[in-house]
C-alpha cells in the first residue's frame, strides 16, 4: 500500500497539481484521476479510494483550488472529485484540502446545487415520465397508459422550441437551450453550458466554386447538415435531437423502422434486436442490445415497451419506454440501462424529384419525401452510448440516418430492376 502512495503523489497527483509545467497534462491528470474513482466507471474504484483516503494532506498536491478558480482549469472535474472525497473523509478533509480557500466556498455552493437537484429528480409534482429516471413498472401501471405518455413526451420534445406556424425563431432563456452537438466540448457537454458560435469558414477558392452534387440524404431549408444533431441537458436527463430529410415516403420509413430484424442494417450502434412480446396491433415489448461507448464488446441492453401511432397531418410517431418486466430478465453479459420515453416522429413532405443525379435508368425519382426527427431521452448511463456524436468523436448517429436512405434506396432499385424485367420478359 505505501507503494502504491508513493506512485499516486509522484505520478498523478503530482502533474495533476503542476499546472505550470502543462496545463494540459494537469487537466488529463485530474480526468484520470476522477475516472479511477468513479464506481460507475471502474469496478477497482474502491480500491483507488482507500489510497486515497490515506493520503491525508499529501492530496494538496492535487491543487484542486487552482483548478476551481482558474478559468482554464478543469472545474467540474475537481468538484466532483473533492465531492467523492467528502464522502469518505468527511467535510473537515476537504476543507483541508483546499486549506478553507475561496475555492472552498465554490465547493459548498456547487454541493448545495447538486443536493437540491437530487431532491428535485424525486419530487412527485414533476412528470412522471421525465424526474423518475427508473423504468415504468407494468404491474403497476397499464401498458396502454405507459405508452400514450411516451407518445405525448416523444412530439413535445421532437417539436420544442416551434412555434404552431413552424419553427420558431423566438428562444424561451428561462428554459435548456439546445445545444450543436458538433461543436461541443467535454466540459460544456458536462456542465450544460452553450458553446460559442464557430467562426465563419474561409471562403473557397476560385477553382473549386463549381456546385457539388447533393447527396440523397439532405435537410430541411435552412438547416446546415452539420448541425442537425443537438442536445440539452436538464434534470439529470439529456435529451438529443436528429434532424434530416429523406426520399421516400412516410409508410416506407415507418415499415423500415419497425421491422426488428432489419435494425442492424442501418443502425450502427445496433448489435441485436428481439420482438419479445406483441400486447396490440400497436404495442409491443422489444430487447434491444446496442455497442457500450468504452468498447466495441460490451454491451448495454434495454427492455423497452414500443408504440406508434398516425398523426392528422399523415405523419407517423413511433415511441420507446424503459420498462420493468419478467418477459425480459436481466442477463449477466449484459448492463441494463434506461431510456426516458424516445422515438421517432415522421411527417411528409412535398413530393420533389430526386435530389441525385445519376445516369442509371433503374433508379426512379422518390414520389415523396419524409423529415425524420429521432428523439432519445437519456439518463447518466444511457447517454454514453451517444456521448462520442455529442463531442463530435464520431458520426454513427448521422451514419445511421443516412443507412436508412441507403437501405430504402437499394430496395426501390431492386424492385424497380424486378419490375422492368417482368415487363422486358417475352412473351411465351
């Protein structure tokens, strides 16, 4: 054990503390740090506390209070962690620690926040569907009720912030505002906080204004495809939202959509998909396992009750709902987690011809057009399955809406080559 207290303050705790020597290196150190001892993270946290908490005074090292107050430091970070060490040392530890700095009482306040905002997730006045960040238990609570609510949650959030004429350009400040997902930042992700607007692209060279030809998958007028995916974070819950225009129409996408077997072709994150139980012609209970963020083998699962309904405009809604249910046990390869009511909304657009252009006379042009909004509400643990689209890590969120297009454009060409085909055939 005294081994390994000598290799935590030479190693971590020192360049975690030696902000002058690399701000950089300090603040990888502090993440580092926080990840070794996050019970949710690493099963060996425990064992990185009890070296911790044997440390005493030597945790000054950390200079927890520089990161704090400066600007450039890593602050939610080192609140969290001098969080977990109040925990197990106690309050009088960490106002040693911090040598009862201004940065002491920065710590007081953030803890005062949070305690407040875990009371508030467990208030029975809030909905129901959004504070209780547990499945919805169906011995308790019918399975048509669950999934009207989710329905209902899935069009508030897909239609939040427009207006009834459209979208709407007037912002509520007093609520979460969405986020560009492409320009986030790991702590801005964290702390909820927007980021700054980018600055304007470099205008492009004479030999390369010539027009690009438009992929089949766009978005709507107005909408830069790089900022279709954003996010807000509220409660405990972050809530993404995925924008884009595909060419085909309404019942298609929905065929598409609700056909378990077929999710893998298009998902990306997707591993496997199950259809447990039919309660209706429109309700069903689904297991879905997809790809954890740390690896490519570890795997979150869920057991989720789906609906979907139409809509008045000719629109189609498709909602998922966490649930409790012996129909699908908890198994041991798998890490269940949570999904706060999550869908899909589909609204048909006006036909246009196809936004490819392409010699081949086996592609037809689309006869119609659908916007797809997805919608996930996601808890602490459910979020990390998107936390690397949110910070702009990956793309297997836009990929995945592209497949669809691409999955629904190989099959009308298909059926298109068929059809040709039987009407070329001779006659006998």
């Amino acid at each position: 054990m005294d081994r390994e207290k000598r290799n935590a303050i030479g190693g971590l705790i020192g360049a975690c503390g030696n902000q002058r020597y690399s701000r950089v290196a300090s603040r990888a150190a502090l993440d580092l740090i926080c990840r070794l001892t996050d019970c949710e993270r690493n099963r060996h946290a425990n064992t990185y506390i009890d070296v911790f908490k044997g440390l005493g005074l030597a945790l000054r090292r950390l200079n927890l209070s520089n990161h704090i107050m400066e600007q450039r430091g890593s602050r939610l970070r080192a609140l969290r962690l001098l969080g977990a060490l109040e925990e197990h040392l106690g309050e009088n530890a960490v106002k040693e620690i911090l040598d009862n700095t201004p940065a002491y009482a920065n710590f007081k306040d953030w803890a005062l926040k949070e305690s407040h905002t875990t009371v508030r997730k467990h208030t029975l006045e809030e909905d129901s569907s959004r504070s209780a960040l547990s499945p919805a238990n169906l011995a308790d609570i019918p399975p048509n009720i669950v999934a009207a609510q989710a329905i209902k949650e899935v069009l508030r959030a897909a239609r939040d912030g427009e207006s009834k004429e459209g979208r709407s350009s007037i912002v509520d400040k007093t609520a979460p505002q969405w986020i560009q997902a492409t320009l986030a930042d790991k702590e801005i992700l964290e702390e909820g906080i927007a980021p700054p607007e980018p600055p304007s692209p470099p205008p492009m060279p004479r030999a390369s204004t010539r027009p690009l030809p438009i992929p089949r998958m766009t978005t709507m007028p107005g909408l830069n495809p790089e900022r279709t995916l954003e996010y807000k974070c509220h409660g405990g819950v972050t809530t993404v939202r995925l924008r884009a225009v595909i060419d085909f129409g309404v019942d298609e996408v929905m065929k598409l959509l609700l056909d378990t077997k077929r999710t893998k072709d298009w998902n990306v994150k997707h591993h496997r998909s199950q259809l447990v139980h039919s309660i209706s012609s429109k309700l069903d209970l689904i297991h879905e396992v997809f790809k954890g963020f740390s690896s490519p083998y570890k795997y979150r699962d869920f057991a989720l009750l789906r609906t979907w309904d139409e809509l008045p405009n000719g629109g189609r809604v498709i909602a998922h709902r966490s649930i409790m249910t012996q129909k699908i046990p908890e198994q041991k390869d798998l890490r269940r987690a949570v999904l706060l009511p999550t869908g899909y909304l589909l609204e048909p657009l006006a036909a246009r011809e196809s936004s490819q252009e392409t010699k081949d006379d086996v592609d037809p042009p689309p006869p119609e057009v659908t916007e797809i909004t997805f919608i996930a509400q996601m808890t602490r643990e459910s979020v990390l399955l998107v936390t690397p689209d949110l910070l702009g890590e990956t793309t297997e969120l836009i990929d995945s809406m592209k497949n669809i297009n691409k999955v629904l454009t190989k099959e009308a060409r298909e059926k298109y080559v068929k059809s040709t085909r039987s009407m070329r055939a001779p006659k006998a």
